[in-house]
C-alpha cells in the first residue's frame, strides 16, 4: 500500500510548495480595481440583447453560499460576446473623502458598489468613482470563474440638457453607462455571471472573513493534486486524464488521453488496457478516503485554501468533472436550470435606456418587450446610506462648514424621505424610472 501511495506523495510534496512560492511573490496589490478600458477589446461581438422577447438576464439567489443574490443568464455567450448593453446612466461621485467634516473617508456600505473611473468620469474631480448599476453592482465575484467586466470607453453625452436654458441640466448623469461583454471564457447557458473584482478587493478586507476564500492560483493548485489522485486512485487514468481504448473496446492502449477520448465514448471513464489492470487495482473504499485525507493534510501544510478544495471522499473525487476548463472550481458550485432560474428570478432586462419623454428628466426607462398590467417591471435591490449628510459638498479649497455648495449626484437617484436622514439607493436601472406629475398635462406624453 505504502508503495503505491509514494508516487503521490512526492507529487504532492513537490507542488505545494510551489504553490506556497506562487501565492508570495506576485506584484503588490493595487487596493484600486477599476473598471479599466480595454485597448484590444474585441469590436466583433455577439449581441446577448438581440432577442428583445425573451428575458435572458434574471437576479436570482447566488450559487456561492451566503453571498445573497446574483445574476444569471439563459443565453450561451461566446468569449467578447456582448453580456449587456449600458442599461443605465453611471453615477460619478467626487472627492468623497475631502467633502467630510474630518476630511476622511466615510464609513458607508456604499463604497462595495463604487468602480475606480476612467475616461471622461475620472475628469470630474481630483479623485472621482464610479457607480455603475447591474452588472456593475449586483454579481458577485468568484477568482476562478470570472466571466465579465466592462468593454471600452463609455458614452458621455451632454447635449441632452443646455446648460444655459434647462433648470434640470446638472440634476442628472451624462455618462451613459458601461457595456459588459464575455472578456474571459465562453458563458453557459444557466450561469451564474461572475464579475472580476480583482483578488486585491479580497486582500484588502482582512477582517471580512476574505482571507480564507480560494484564489485563482488555489483553484490551478488544487486542479493539479486532484489529477494527481485521479491517477494514483483511478485504473484508467494516465495525469489525470482517462486513457483511450479502441472503438472495438479490445482494450489496447492507442496512447491518447483526455478530450481525444471524447469521440471514442459516452464521456465515461476508458476502461484501462489489460497491463494496466494487472499492475493498478482500485483501492478500497477505507484505503482511498485515507489517502484523501492524507492529500489534504499535506496540501494544508502549505495552504489551508488549496487544502479546503480537495475532494474529502471518493464520491466527491468522482463528482469533480473531467476534461472541463475550471472543473474543481464548477464542481463547488450547484447547477441551476433554466425552469429554476425563471422560476426564482426576477427579469433584469424589461426596460431599456432612452431619452425621456419628460423634458427636464433626462434619461428615462422603457419597455424592451410588452408588460402585462401587473407583472413585474425590474427588481429593485437597495444600498443603505445611513445619513445622507455623507453627500453634502463643500467648497473643499476655503472650507466652511456652514456653507455648503450642494449635494452629491448620488443624492437624485436615491429614495428616502423629509423626516429621515436614511437614504435607500437603487443598484440596478430602476433608476430610469422618473415620476409623470398629472400637475403637467404634457409632461410623458
């Protein structure tokens, strides 16, 4: 026993520390990830919005435990495909910190939802961030299935109020949003949609329980030693991957392993060549849950978040798929279906962004698709701003604390009310919806 456990042992042994050196010698960390633009982002890309009849992109419970809700698509995306069109105007806040009483940054939970800016919103300010609704604000983000992030410079439009006329220009956002497209991989039909943080957002919130969350690096890491534990546990499987038979199932070895098996099978293991069963026998159910055990102990030595992914039972080995980019990391993750996505989701794509037809509004939303009287429009989730004196401004170079300068844009695009200081702010386009007073006769016809 010991001598079929050894090959296992040293591959471990000489991994994990490689995996130790990995995680302590990247580039420092940049406690800013910004939605950043991309000079080689693809301008050839798949349109998920093409079918307006169908809602495709649902807020539905997430499949990362404890991480509330998550967005979802029913459409298969290509890599550089288009996830979702700018649904909706970014928010820019500006020199946050400097318009506090004590000049330092506010402790508000609003800061989770705010990108570092780029283009023409990094212009508004000595220091500028971004609130950039849905895709920008409601996934979550996973280190090794990231999906999405934002493609490109965004539109800035500021013809839709003159500034010299209108009493609504300044009231309202000119930058028209983000468009997020399938930077990273293809997207399934039925995933959950991850958007990449940047590992620094984890590093940078120690005492957020983050620290023992997998990096990517973990997830490549604990790939390898399951390979390696496929191929000591497993008769049939050459690193990790299954060996080929021949069609006629003879059972003679051509060589060949992984994907080329694919068209040689049912997607089923290969049943190893008669050498290969007379040297290899499956060991039993006590013996392989031993060796497990043993993996991870070893692997723990090194790290403990590479440990915490291996399989703790054969049955476990076994459930983790093969072949498949990303295996380990799917294999955490439940699978949800499409009945199960329409059926405990809300449609985050009912309305789309246009020009309102209230004058002074600016932007407004409308129907993508027909909406039966009663059905629901687009889900609304809620950031608190516990006081909304976080958004008054101050002349920040002569400051005086009785006078103020105004309010934050933020503040337009919250709901709250007279006799609370309690802010509650939309995090998806709900925002396009704007208030037809029946005082205007004219006014949204």
């Amino acid at each position: 026993r010991m001598l079929l456990l050894l090959p296992l042992l040293a591959a471990i042994a000489l991994m994990v520390p490689l995996v130790a050196a990995a995680m302590t010698t990247g580039p420092s960390p940049d406690p800013q990830n910004g939605l950043s633009a991309d000079a080689d982002a693809s301008s050839d890309t798949d349109d998920a919005d093409a079918d307006y009849e169908v809602c495709t992109l649902y807020l539905a419970e997430s499949t990362i435990p404890n991480a509330g809700f998550g967005i979802y698509t029913t459409n298969a995306i290509k890599k550089n495909g288009v996830v979702q069109k700018a649904d909706s105007p970014s928010l820019v806040i500006v020199d946050i910190a400097r318009h506090q009483p004590d000049g330092e940054e506010p402790n508000w939970g609003y800061r989770n939802y705010l990108w570092a800016t780029f283009g023409q919103e990094a212009y508004d300010a000595l220091q500028s961030e971004a609130s950039v609704m849905t895709l920008g604000a409601l996934p979550n983000f996973h280190t090794a299935l990231k999906s999405t992030r934002q493609q490109g410079e965004q539109v800035y439009d500021d013809s839709i109020l003159d500034r010299f006329k209108d009493p609504g220009a300044g009231a309202i956002s000119y930058h028209m949003g983000h468009n997020f497209v399938a930077k990273y991989r293809n997207i399934e039909a039925n995933e959950e949609i991850f958007v990449d943080y940047g590992e620094n957002w984890l590093d940078y919130r120690p005492d957020s329980g983050f620290e023992d969350v997998p990096r990517a690096q973990d997830f490549e890491d604990g790939e390898a030693i399951v390979d390696v534990l496929r191929t000591v546990l497993r008769p049939g499987y050459r690193d990790g991957q299954p060996v080929c038979t021949t069609k006629d199932g003879s059972g003679n070895d051509d060589g060949t392993t992984g994907e080329n098996c694919a068209s040689q099978g049912n997607g089923e293991p290969a049943v190893a060549n008669d050498d290969q069963q007379s040297t290899e026998t499956r060991f039993s159910e006590e013996d392989e849950n031993d060796v497990l055990a043993l993996a991870r102990d070893i692997a723990g030595m090194y790290s403990k978040r590479t440990a915490s992914l291996l399989p703790s039972s054969p049955s476990e080995l076994d459930s983790i798929p093969v072949g498949m980019e990303h295996g380990l990391a799917r294999s955490t993750l439940p699978h949800r279906s499409t009945d199960w996505i329409t059926h405990n989701g809300r449609c985050l794509d009912n309305i789309m962004r246009g020009r309102s037809t209230i004058h002074q509004a600016g932007m407004g939303g409308f129907a993508r698709r027909f909406l039966a009287n009663g059905s629901h429009i687009v889900p609304v989730p809620l950031a608190l701003i516990p006081d909304r004196d976080i958004l008054t401004m101050y002349n920040i170079f002569e400051r005086d604390a009785d006078k103020t300068t105004g309010k934050q844009l933020l503040l337009n695009y919250c709901l709250g009310h007279g006799d609370s200081k309690v802010l509650l702010c939309p995090l998806t386009n709900a925002i396009l919806v704007n208030h037809c007073s029946t005082r205007r006769s004219w006014e949204g016809e």
